[in-house]
C-alpha cells in the first residue's frame, strides 16, 4: 500500500508539475509560430504522462495485492487520466478568434482519457471506490464533465461514459461530503433544461477548469443561486482576461 501511494506522489510532484506549469505559460495567439509551439509543448507533456504511464505498468504487477489491483494503483492510472483532460481540455476550441478550428487531436486524448478512467473504475466495488482516497473524486466529475459538455457540443446524442462515471460519483457521494455536492451538479447537468436553476454557464464552458468554476458551484449548491456563482466566476474571468489583455497573450487556466 504505502509503495503504491509514494509512486503517486512521485507523479503528482514530478509529472503532473509539468502539466500545471504548461498550463501557467503564456503563449501569443495571434502568432502562427506561437500556436504551433503551444500544440508542441503540450503534445510533449502529454509524451511525458505516457511514458511514465508506461514505466509504472511496468512494475504495477509487484505491488498488486491477492491477485487483485492495489487500491492507490487505480488512483494512479485515474490520475494520469486527469491530467491528461487537464492538459488538454483548454486548447479544444479556439482562444479570442485567433486559432481557427478545432483541435481534434485534443478531443480524442481527452475522450481516450476519459474512457480511461471508465475503464478503471467500472467494475470496482462501491465500498472499494469509496476506500480508495477522496483524491478519486476530481478524477470521476473532470471526465463526467468533459463527456457531457461533448456530448452537448459535439450534439453526439449521447454522452460517453456519462452513466457509468455518474453511478461512480454518486458511490463516492455515500461517503464523502465533496463528491455529494459534486454529484448534486452534475444531476442537474444531466437534467439540462429541466432542472429549475440552472448552473453557472461556465460549467459548459471548457476553456474552465473545474477548479475555476467550483466556488461558483458550491454557492450554486448551496442555494446561493446562479446569479451569485455567476459573479464569483465573471470576477475571476475578469481578472485573468485583464492579464491577457496586459501582457497581449492568453494565460492558460489551470485544470
């Protein structure tokens, strides 16, 4: 147990950096040679997560335990899922009208990831899902979020995974206090139109990370209504379109 959480540390503190510093650069979007550069930086921080994914198989089959997968080895493969729609969720559509289309390549990894993480967790346990670590619920929401914001857009007719990652979330929601109102969301999400207030907009927008819009959700939860998670997010997008516009680039969010 305790070699499988040190290796997560090990990733959260030596791989998963790289994709929180990516995500902090600045890049000039209206440059053509900027844009290229962006997609090539975070292809090869994606590189990075493979290759560390790789080493860990690897050596995963020495830490299993009774034949089974060891619980922090879930949380390992989830992590690198979540990173991986962490990087790069953002760089799906374009940023201001200056990078036309959208980044295909980008939807793929995010949908591969996604499934990753569907694989991981569909035949656990409810009691085993719940054991694992609190750190497992960011995992499931990001890909729930991402499948049914695609799904909206992309007007698929169906959301990928969205049942399965909803039935995950809602098991982490027995015991955790967090995964209950993340939950509560993401019915309501699910519901669309149905559901009587709806939530901030920027829930649908993928340009924002999860952590951008979660003080937003929790005063939507709350009860404090749209209106207040609404201008808790306008305030913080207002602050980082100030800083794009000072330094004539676009700060990449955090995820």
């Amino acid at each position: 147990m305790s070699c499988g959480y040190s290796l997560y540390v090990m990733l959260v503190t030596n791989e998963v950096y790289h994709v929180h510093q990516f995500l902090q650069r600045s890049y000039d979007l209206h440059s053509i040679e900027d844009r290229a550069r962006r997609r090539q930086d975070c292809i090869g921080v994606d590189q990075g997560l493979q290759d560390w994914r790789a080493r860990f198989e690897a050596v995963q089959v020495q830490i299993q335990v009774g034949g089974g997968e060891e619980p922090n080895s879930t949380l390992i493969h989830c992590a690198l899922d979540l990173a991986t729609i962490s990087l790069y969720q953002p760089l799906i559509f374009p940023s201001q009208d200056a990078t036309p289309g959208t980044w295909n390549h980008a939807v793929r990894r995010c949908l591969d990831a996604a499934d990753g993480i569907t694989h991981s967790l569909q035949l656990l346990p409810p009691s085993n899902l719940q054991n694992i670590s609190p750190l497992i619920i960011p995992c499931v929401f990001v890909a729930a979020r991402f499948c049914l914001v695609h799904a909206r857009l992309f007007k698929t007719g169906g959301a990928h995974n969205l049942d399965v990652l909803a039935e995950k979330l809602k098991a982490c929601a027995l015991r955790w206090p967090y995964a209950k109102r993340l939950e509560k969301v993401l019915s309501a999400a699910m519901a669309g139109e149905e559901c009587g207030e709806g939530l901030p907009v920027q829930f649908w927008d993928l340009r924002y990370s999860y952590l951008d819009v979660d003080e937003a959700l929790r005063a939507w939860e709350e009860g404090g209504g749209e209106e207040l998670g609404q201008e808790l997010v306008s305030t913080a997008a207002e602050v980082v379109d100030g800083l794009d516009a000072e330094n004539g680039s676009t700060m990449m969010r955090v995820v």
